[in-house]
C-alpha cells in the first residue's frame, strides 16, 4: 500500500519515539469525527474552507480556476509531499524517455498554465508550428507540445497565482466526515516541521487529485523479481532504467521489449537514436501480445487506424472525448452501455510520428529489429542472461536477451492508495463500474457529502461520466466542472464574459492576481 | 476542443451574426458594389443571412462525414476550406437570381465580403472564441 503517487518521496512518516498530537484508535475506527475527539488526541486544527489534496497537476489546474474565480489564497491550501506541481509527472515522462526536450502527447490547446486554451502552445511556438496545426492531422502529423515547455510555463502561472502561498508540505493520511459538517483532512507534516505528528484540516470542501494510484506489474514480472531477486535485467520502462542505455554504450546488447503503447514507441526511438548516433549494435525483438495489422474496429463508423502491430490514435483518447460528441455520448450513458463505449474506445495505441516510422522500417529492412506475437510464460536468468520462453503464434518459443524492457503501464487499484482506501471504508465513497472511484458530472465524489463536498479529479476517477480524465485538459475539464459547482454553492464568483476576458487579459500581462 | 452539432450550429449562427456582422457594418461602405451605400448594405447582409440558414445545413452533412472518422474530430483545416464550397453555393445563388429579394451583388465585392468574413469567423472559433467564453470549448461549442 503506498501513500502517495509514483513519484519520489520526501515527506516520509516520521519514525522513532511516538509524538504528540497523533492519530489513536478511536479516530481510526470512527467515520464522523467531533472537534473534542481531535483535541483529546492533542491534534491541532486549521480552518481552511477548501482544502485540495496530492498536490500535482490535478490540484494545481483546479487552484487555477479557483483564483482566477475570485478566491483569495487565504482560503485553500494545497497539502503535498511535492515540490512543484508537475514534479510527479516529470519523473514519469523522464523516466518514460519524455525529458524536457522531447514532445508530450497532448493537443495544442492543453495547456494546464492557461484555463483558455488560448494562445496555445503552437502559437506560442511561432509561425512554422501554426501551420503544422493549420494542416493537422491530414497532411502533417498532430502538434505536440515539448514536456519543458509545459513545466515551464506552469512555473510561470505558478507564481502568477501565488500559489507556493497555498502549499503546505507534508503527507495526507485519511479524510474523515466531521459531525457537524465538513471534513478534517489529516495532515502527516514532514518530520520537524510541526510540533505534533498530524494536523487536521478542518474544510468545507476536500479536493482530492493523488495521481495514479501505484504501478502495477504484470505477473510474470513479479514472479521474476520474487524467485530471482533480479531488478537490473527484467525492468519496467516507467521505473529508471538507464543502465541498460548505458549498457547498450559499452557492449552490444539484445533487447526484448513488451508493450505497443506510447512508451514502447518512445523507449524504441531512444534505443534507436543511441544505435544511430553512437553506432551501436543493439538487437530489438518486439513483443506483441496482440498484432494490429490494419485499421480495426466495431463498424465503419469506428475504425482505428493501426498497422504493423500498433493502433495508431494522435492522443490519449479519441479527439471528441474532450468536448466533441463521445464527450457527450459518455455523459448521457449509464451502466453497461458507458463500459461498452469505454471499451470501444480503449485498448493500447500510439501516436503516428514520421521519425518512428522510419526507424522500425529501417530495423525491420536491416534485420535489427524483429516482431513476435505471443505472450511471456516464463523467464529465469542464465548468467548474465534472461531466458525468456514465449507462447507465440509459431509456437513456443525460448530466446535468451541482456535485458527484458517492459513498457506495458498497469495501473494498480485504487484501493493500493492509503488515502483512497480511506475514502471507500470510511467517508461513503464508492466505485464506478471500472472499479475506480465513483463521481458525479461535478467531479463530486458520490456519497460523500456532509454539509459540503469532497471532489476528485485525475486517473482515480476514469470510468466516470467524463473519460478523459488522465489528460492535461482533462484535469482542466473536471477543474471548471469543480469551479461551477463551487460557484453555485458561493465560494467562488462566476466566470461570466466579463470576468473571463478581464481575467484572461491578466494571464496575457503576466499580471499576479 | 471539438463541438458537437448543437454547438457547431450555436457557434456558427452566432460568429457569423456577431463577427460577421461587424466585420460587414465596417467594411461594405468601402466594397466595389457599384450601388449606394443602402443598397450595398443590403447585398452583403443578404449574403451574410443566406450563408448563415444554408451554415446549418451544411453542418448537418459535415457531420455525417465525421461518423466515419474514429476521433469524430473536424480538422482545423477543413474548417477553413468548407469556405470553398459553402461560398460557391451562396454565390451561384445570389448569380442565379434565385433570392428573391435581392438585385445580386457584384463579383468582386462578394469574394471580399465572403472570404474575409469566412476567415475572421474561423480564425475566432479557433481561438478567441474561447476568451470571453471559457466554458464554450468543453461544452462542445454549445453557448446555451
């Protein structure tokens, strides 16, 4: 069970002689807490009306609104291990092979620095890229932002909205409904920061954004990593792997790779780039668990384009999941009928990228790149060696690779996430058919009120009326639903014409608000 | 952001009223009509209105076109170039005498209306638009 994201740690829970002011018993097994319960346990109180949690993009976006809504600093706090918002993200892209130079997937117009959309990274850029979006996606490929370009940015609106203001550093253990209206959020501050072990939070609204709740490995991998105590040569492409690049540096290595996703066409264009310009002799065999050899799909009305074993799609999700018709499609469904539009629109892909194309047709014609179908059975290791047995579509087959790259991203459940587990035992929480949590079309998590509401945003929620959810815009998407529901209930004022363009022109002179 | 019919429809009819509307109060004194001012004003009005009502048909077989595109997407790009067509249409129309209360207007006077119009529609919904209407975008365009 972890208690943040996958990101790396710096608030760790304090260890040693128990402190004062910590969580006892009868807290952690009541689910309505009294201010009397909090003070016998000797744990302070702050008054904050909205309180947003996990502290990454997902809190930073709906902050945004919230400011740029009217809302003073005084009146959120942000309770986070990280140092900047994008801090989780960033290790996941670099890790990923997105670092700061390379381009994200993610439209033009998402832009977590700019509610608007407006001017969008490609006008930013300049002339050559307004033309790219001018022809896309029918004579150039989509236009996608670089990842250094979006951090920095958010940097830029960061301070602009005063929002280091509003960060608290620490872990968040449990929210619990408070009787009497309202929920505590409890604070686990980094050690030495405070005089007690928890702070409470006590808040009219709780925003919950953790990210993703932990990675999750396929099977084989951790039978591997269980029997063989074998981390270095069977790795996952979102944990750090650059020894086996480095690897690749000082001898000729086989490489076997899993997964047809983004991360499978970045990891291989690094492989190739490092092939290329060191001139090295690295071997790829490409492992397909399923094979799209053409463009595929329920009916003529949804077909994916997809060839030489990927599904080809420009972002994350179709275009229209973000505003267009399956937006509005999968808002209007319910039950059995949204899974099925869910599924229609699932399954592993990656963006079209001309460079990629002409690497895998390159490795394909020199022999240096190959492809399998099949599933792994087994590995063990054999000297410096994986042996990897396969249950292909030629039969079974045993091969024997330097490293074993897996860049298939599962997602663990929710329930892995302390926090969130919390919130299904505790606070009235519940799960969508997906298995993730349960929220309404304001992002309010179902069953939770209390004389106020606690919202979610990010991967925790996908399954919901909304399924973007994991994407910049998507965060921005759930921030405004968020914002409106706030605005209705009076912590925020509206975001008419008026305010919007005055606001907007703020954002254009750097103004801070 | 992508819309969706409704908001298409939406979007279309009040950019073209608004933007285009403006655009056409400024600029048709200075086109080469050949008539007076009134009767100016009431060529490239009549083309604005036409191009409008004839907007939401088009729309409706945009649409269709876009059920067989997996992103159920409406490139920028097309955007731009439905110009062509729609443009076409409203002046083989206003050319063939078929408005019944409009004298016609001039060629060069309805390429300069028409496409300046068509491109300061489109360059605001692909952008500005969303400035004053921060909702607009994800709600498919829709502005009611």
């Amino acid at each position: 069970m972890s208690e943040s994201t996958i990101a790396p740690q710096h608030a760790q829970p304090p260890s040693g002689p128990p402190q004062p002011g910590d969580l006892n018993d009868h807290l952690i097994a009541n689910d309505f807490w009294t201010d009397q319960m909090l003070a016998e346990a000797g744990i302070p109180i702050i008054d904050v009306p909205f309180v947003t949690f996990g502290g990454g993009i997902g809190s930073f976006v709906t902050v945004d609104y919230l400011r740029i809504c009217g809302v003073p600093t005084s009146a959120i706090r942000v309770l986070t291990p990280l140092k900047t918002p994008w801090e989780s993200y960033e290790y996941l892209t670099t890790v990923s092979q997105v670092p700061r130079t390379e381009r994200l997937r993610s439209d033009s117009a998402s832009t977590p620095d700019n509610i608007w959309g407006f001017p969008s990274y490609a006008f930013r850029e300049g002339p050559k890229q307004w033309w790219n979006v001018f022809l896309e996606p029918i004579f150039t490929r989509y236009y996608t932002p670089k990842a250094g370009h979006a951090f920095i940015s958010m940097e830029k609106e960061m301070h602009r909205i005063r929002y280091p203001e509003m960060v608290v550093h620490g872990q968040v253990r449990m929210v619990r409904r408070r009787v009497g209206g309202g929920y505590f959020t409890i604070l686990t501050p980094p050690e030495g920061a405070a005089a007690t072990r928890r702070i409470a939070y006590r808040s009219q609204w709780v925003h919950v954004a953790v990210g993703y709740p932990g990675l999750k490995f396929l099977p084989d991998l951790q039978k591997y990593r269980q029997e063989y105590n074998d981390f270095a040569k069977v790795v996952n492409a979102y944990e750090p792997h650059e020894h086996l690049y480095e690897t690749a540096y000082k001898r000729p290595v086989t490489i076997l790779i899993r997964g047809g996703g983004i991360v499978a066409s970045r990891v291989l264009q690094r492989i190739i780039d490092d092939r290329d310009q060191r001139g090295l002799q690295t071997q790829i065999v490409h492992l397909f668990r399923g094979y799209v050899d053409k463009a595929h799909g329920p009916s003529i009305f949804k077909r994916r384009r997809g060839a030489d074993g990927w599904a080809y799609q420009g972002f994350n999700y179709p275009k229209s999941v973000w505003g267009g018709q399956l937006k509005q499609q999968v808002r209007k469904s319910h039950g059995e009928e949204r899974a099925k539009l869910y599924k229609e629109m699932g399954g592993t892909n990656t963006p079209l990228r001309n460079d990629w194309l002409e690497q895998l047709d390159r490795g394909r014609r020199e022999g240096w790149y190959r492809v399998m179908i099949g599933q792994i059975d087994n590995m063990r290791p054999v000297g410096n060696l994986v042996e990897v047995a396969v249950s292909s579509d030629q039969g079974p087959q045993l091969g024997t690779f330097d490293f074993v790259l897996d860049c298939t991203g599962l997602e663990a459940d929710i329930r892995e996430h302390r926090v969130l587990a919390d919130l299904l035992d505790h606070s009235g929480a519940g799960r969508n058919p997906v298995g993730r949590l349960d929220i309404g079309t304001n992002f309010e998590l179902l069953g939770t009120q209390n004389g106020g509401k606690i919202y979610a945003s990010g991967s925790a929620t996908l399954g919901g009326p909304f399924p973007g959810v994991d994407t910049f815009f998507g965060l921005q998407i759930a921030a405004q639903e968020i914002a409106d529901d706030l605005i209705k209930q009076g912590f925020a004022k509206k975001l008419g014409p008026g305010r919007s363009t005055g606001q907007w022109w703020k954002w254009v002179r750097n103004r801070q608000i | 952001m992508l819309p969706t019919l409704n908001g298409r429809i939406q979007t279309r009819i009040f950019l073209l009223v608004v933007v285009g509307g403006l655009w056409l109060l400024i600029i048709t004194p200075i086109l080469p009509t050949g008539v007076g001012i009134g009767a100016s004003y009431g060529a490239t009005f009549s083309v604005l209105l036409v191009t409008t009502v004839l907007g939401v048909l088009w729309e409706l077989l945009y649409h269709a076109i876009q059920q067989f595109r997996w992103e159920k997407d409406w490139p920028t790009l097309f955007g731009f170039l439905t110009g062509i067509n729609e443009g076409l249409l409203v002046w083989f129309l206003f050319a063939g005498g078929v408005i019944p209360w409009s004298d016609g207007i001039t060629g060069p006077a309805f390429v300069i209306a028409f496409a300046t119009t068509w491109i300061l529609v489109w360059l605001v919904a692909n952008g500005p638009m969303r400035v004053p209407f921060v909702h607009w975008r994800i709600n498919g365009g829709r502005l009611v």
